[in-house]
C-alpha cells in the first residue's frame, strides 16, 4: 500500500468520528423519546402477543439499539415528519398488498397486522440516515483516488440495480401476476425505475435499505413473524424490495416537501397586500 493510501486510512477513523458526532445534537433525545414511546405503546396495546417467558432476543435487540441510534442523528423536523408520514402510509399499501395477496402471511393472520405497521416509517428513517452513511463513504472514496464521482456512473449503476430488481420482483409475484393489485404494483415499480432524478441518492438508498433488509427480513422468517409462500428464510428478492422502497418512500416524501413549498408560496402571496 502506498504512503498516501496508509495516511488517507490513518484520517479516516477520526474524520469519521468526527462526522458521526456531528449528527447529535439537542435534537436527538426528543427524537429518541418519541421512538421508546412508539414502541412501548405497540408493545403495551399488543402485550398478549409477547412471550413474557421468551429468552432474550439478540438479534431483534440488536437491531433495534442499531435503528434508535441511526433515528436519534441527524435529525431535521420537517423532513423527518414527512418521512415518517410517508413510511406509514406507503408501508400500509405494501402490507396491504402482500397480505391480501398471500404473498406473505403474519402468524396472527392478519390482513395487514396493525402493530406492524410503526416499523415502517422507523425503518425509513433509519435507511434515510444510512444513505447519508453511504454518501459519506463515498465521497472518502473518491477522495483517496483524488476524482470527484461521474454522475453517469451512479446513473448506470441505478439503472442495472432497478431493473434487475423489477425483473427479479415480478417474477417473484407472477404466481400472483393476475390480480389487480399485483398489475399495479408492477406498473408503479416500472414508473419508479424510469424516472431518475437523482441517480446518486436513489443508488445510496438502494444500497443502505438492502443492507438494513438483510437483518429484518432474517429476523422477521426466522422467527416466522411472517412467511413467504416460497417458505425461503428470506427469499432474496424481500431483502433487495427494501432498498426499492427506499427509494420510492424518498422520492414521495421530496414530492410531498414542493407540494408544502408550493402551498406555501401561494399562501404567501395571497396575503401580500396588494399596490
């Protein structure tokens, strides 16, 4: 290795301690109270469904101490609320969907399973958070390399990721291709995958929510929480869907903030006083 690559590496760990510190700030216990009062409201309204004689779960502990941590930086209001608004209402859809389908089922068989339905938004503020990660390491990349990243290159590599994923995905629901609201769900992935306006963030989030998928969906069939009906502990294809949702929750939530700035302008000038 040579001397400029050992120098960049002993930088590395400080700067990013440096940048993971940066994301705590005043706002982060609020953010962290909110998270233990969602959770303890789940866990107290659906306490029956609980094995209070369990051993403790290490893997479901690590993953949430990992996305209260990831919540509880870099935390923007406005943003946040919208993500969490999106979450909600598209991981409702998503549930929707794949249980009325019977591409998955919940072991309450419930046709979506109401407690399920927090994990949503929190697992969209946790990818948002590791997409930030990502860039970070990217940029640290390029860096050493001393060339900034072409955008055509995260433009190509977004294409390859999503369309392989629309493929991968639509094969996975063919069995159930014949439904309506498997039809829409194709056309939606198809409209998703065409239009891209931002190729880097979309491929960072891609990449941030599979990594993220990997645990829950694990956990999630390991513990058969849920099942597929291919019985795969994940199937594949539900761990990479995180990522696309990612990217599908991200763009919603930026059209849902001009919406709130194009609102808002016109209120403003309709209060302004006229010469």
């Amino acid at each position: 290795m040579s001397a400029r690559g050992d120098a960049a590496q002993a930088r590395l760990l400080p700067a990013f301690g440096r940048f993971v510190a940066s994301g705590f700030d005043r706002r982060s216990p609020i953010a962290f109270l909110v998270l233990v009062t969602t959770g303890a409201s789940v866990g107290y309204h659906w306490r029956d469904l609980l094995d209070a004689n369990g051993e403790m779960d290490w893997l479901l502990a690590g993953i949430w101490a990992w996305m209260a941590a990831l919540i509880c930086w870099g935390v923007s209001l406005r943003r946040d609320l919208i993500l969490v608004a999106v979450g909600a209402c598209g991981g409702g859809v998503i549930e929707w969907w794949g249980t009325n389908t019977g591409l998955w089922s919940y072991f309450t068989q419930e046709r979506p399973p109401l407690w399920i339905l927090p994990a949503w938004p929190i697992a969209a503020l946790s990818v948002d958070r590791m997409g930030q990660v990502v860039d970070w390491g990217v940029r640290q990349l390029f860096g050493w390399v001393r060339r900034e990243p072409s955008l055509h290159l995260f433009r190509r590599a977004y294409f390859v990721l999503t369309s392989g994923f629309v493929l991968w995905m639509s094969a996975f629901i063919w069995p159930y291709a014949h439904l309506f609201a498997s039809r829409v769900v194709i056309v939606v992935m198809i409209a998703v995958t065409l239009r891209c306006p931002d190729p880097r963030r979309d491929v960072q989030v891609f990449l941030a929510g599979s990594l993220l998928g990997v645990f829950l969906e694990y956990w999630g069939t390991s513990r058969e929480c849920w099942t597929y009906y291919t019985q795969q502990v994940p199937p594949p294809v539900a761990v990479v869907a995180h990522g696309f949702a990612a990217i599908a929750f991200n763009r919603a939530a930026a059209g849902v903030s001009r919406a709130l700035d194009w609102i808002a302008s016109r209120a403003g000038a309709v209060r302004e006083p006229t010469a």
